[in-house]
C-alpha cells in the first residue's frame, strides 16, 4: 500500500519541477494524475471479471510487477505523452490493488478485527504520506525530479519479492462479472453510500493535487518550509490510521459525515489563514488525520454493509474514488489555470457540502436489517 500511495501522490509534491521538465503548465501536469484515476476506474471495474478465478496471490503479484514497469516509464519519460502512458499503467495497477484489498482483508482477519485491519492496511497510506511527499520535494530539490522516481524502483522490487514470500495463498472465491457490480449498484443505501464517498474525495483531491501550488503561491514556503508542511500533513496520517482502527464501534453511520466536514471546514479556513506557516501547519495537521481515517470510515462502512458481496462493492468503491481524484484533478487544474489557486480550494469546498448534503440522513447510507 505505501508503494502504491507514494507512486500514485509523487506528483503532487513535484507538480512545479515536473511541468517546467516536460514543458507544460502546472495544471496540465496535475491533471496528469486525472490519467491514472480514469485507468482506475476502468481496472477497479474489470478486476473481478478479468481475474476470475485465478488465485488472488497471483493477481497481487502482477500488480506489483505493473507498478514497477510505471515507474520506469515515467522516470524516463522524454514528454508529456509518455507521462500519461506511465500513468496509466500505475492507474491499473490502482485500481486493481484497491478494488481487491478490502475482501482480502476480511478474509485474512476475523470480521471483528475487520476495522483495525484496515486501518493497519491504511497505515501503509500514511506512511506515503508522512515521507514520501516530503522527501520528494526536498530531494526533487536537490537531484531533480526523475531521480526520485529513479529511487521508488528498487523499493519496489524488493516490496514484490517481500509480497511474494509473505501472502499466503488466496484462492479466488465466487467468479465476479458484470451482473454483481450491478445487482450491487442498484442497492439504494449503497448507491447513496458511494456518491457522498465520492464527493468526499472528490473534495479532498481538488485541494491535495493543487497543494504544492497553494503553499508556494499563498503561504510563500520555500523547498524546507514545503518540506516540513508536507511531513506535518503525511504524519498527521499516523494519528488518523491509530485513531480510526480503534475507534470505530459498531456503529459506523455517525462518522460518515466527518470526513467531509473536517476536511471541508479546514480547507474553508485555510482559505483566509493560509499565509500564515503556523496556521497552514495546524490545518493540514487536521486535513491529514482526517484524510487517512477517511479510508478506514468508508472501507469499514462497506465491509459492513456489501459483506455477501465484497469484490463487487470493493470494486465499485474503488471506482468512485478514483473518479473522484480524477474529477478533482481535472476540476482543480482547470480553475487554477483558468481563474486562481483560491478558486480551486473553492472548489474543493463546494464538493465537501455537496457530500454533506447527501451523507446528513445516515440511515439511509445502512444495509436494512
């Protein structure tokens, strides 16, 4: 999950080096990472039917692999074209992982330990976010932004090996097709649960993708104040994973709010104080614990509420979110282009009540007993 996270959020804390590199502007380059979100989709979809029964082991491992070969393509990548091609392999590979990884913990863990499993899991999301934004940003700064990606390749290759020897084996169960996702899809509390995720994370990738902008443009850090924000925000993550695993009791329905209030409050309020490096450091310290403990709300909510049918829920999940980033990508390039960074932050907000709007009655987010 760490590698997985790091690769796919590198990007953001390189989006100024990687667009004077490639030749384009800073928004076409964040709506980059919309490329991976969109193969995402198409993967989180195609997974259950494209794996069949093959041992879900197997199916890990190639992901893995995908990831390694993304990598490559993108620390070489001579223009913008074959960027988005390295991309798109690293969206399968996203979209894969995710839509499998919900139903492979609830058969590794007992249903009880189901939350902090996730969130162990999760933990891997904050690890990425702790270190690899930061790091990226500061050695970016020092060897340039190629050798950073240059530098995820061995990780990952001993990470496939380490998947190798650890997963034990994990025989595909009923064969997933088209008519599942859409017997699951046409559940209301379901389809009601995965639009107001969706705008929650809709909301929080418009704000995260253009983050780096927003930090250098308003608060005016430099690479060592970027840096240090950029740690404050990923560790942050730790306290959300901690704090969401153990947290969660029986009843989930309450907290599906919180995300999108926390994250769209604080992104309100970094609007007014975010020229202030103390402030900005104190918000983003809540927008991460939030972020990370986001994961674990929604995912625990859907193991909860589509545990008769897994893959299929964790494989249209997957598809929201993804959409989602891809959507705030997409959304947060074209105001930041357009009109201002202040605009893409606005924008960001307006997907946070969008999501409250839906997710207010949370009864009807529930599986009826």
């Amino acid at each position: 999950m760490a590698m997985l996270i790091a690769s796919e959020f590198m990007p953001v804390s390189l989006l100024t080096p990687m667009a004077e590199g490639l030749g384009a502007t800073t928004g076409q380059t964040g709506q980059a990472i919309s490329i991976s979100g969109l193969f995402a989709v198409i993967a989180s979809l195609l997974i259950t039917t494209v794996a069949g029964t093959l041992n879900r082991k197997g199916v890990l491992l190639g992901i893995a692999a995908m990831m390694l070969v993304s990598l490559v393509v993108v620390a070489m990548a001579p223009n913008f074209a074959v960027l988005i091609i390295g991309r798109a392999l690293l969206g399968l590979c996203i979209g894969g992982f995710w839509a499998l990884a919900t139903a492979v913990i609830m058969r590794l863990v007992p249903k009880e330990d189901v939350p902090r499993g996730l969130a162990l899991m999760y933990g891997g999301q904050a690890i990425a976010a702790a270190f690899a934004a930061p790091l990226g940003s500061y050695l970016g700064g020092m060897f340039g932004w190629r050798e950073v990606f240059w530098a995820l390749v061995p990780i990952v290759a001993l990470n496939l090996i380490w998947l190798a020897v650890s997963l034990p084996s994990l025989p595909a169960g009923k064969r997933g097709n088209f008519r599942s996702l859409w017997e699951v899809l046409r559940r209301p509390y379901f389809g009601r649960g995965l639009l107001a995720a969706t705008l929650s994370w809709g909301s929080a990738f418009t704000m995260f993708t253009y983050l780096r902008p927003f930090l250098e443009q308003v608060t005016h850090a430099d690479v060592t104040t970027l840096s240090i924000l950029l740690l404050v925000l990923g560790g942050a993550g730790f306290l959300g994973t901690w704090a969401s695993g153990r947290l969660i009791g029986d009843k989930i329905g309450p907290l599906l709010k919180l995300p999108a209030l926390v994250m769209g409050g604080t992104t309100l309020v970094l609007l007014f104080l975010g020229g202030s490096v103390v402030a900005t450091a104190i918000l983003l310290a809540v927008w991460g614990t939030m972020n990370t403990a986001m994961s674990v709300i929604w995912m625990t909510w859907m193991s909860r509420n589509v545990d008769d049918a897994p893959e299929a829920g964790g494989s249209l999940m997957v598809a929201g979110v993804q959409a989602a980033i891809m959507l705030g990508a997409v959304v947060g390039g074209l105001l930041l282009d357009g009109m201002s960074i202040y605009a893409t932050l606005a924008g960001s907000i307006a997907l946070a009540v969008a999501a409250l709007a839906v997710v207010l009655d949370w009864h009807k987010l529930l599986k009826p007993h």
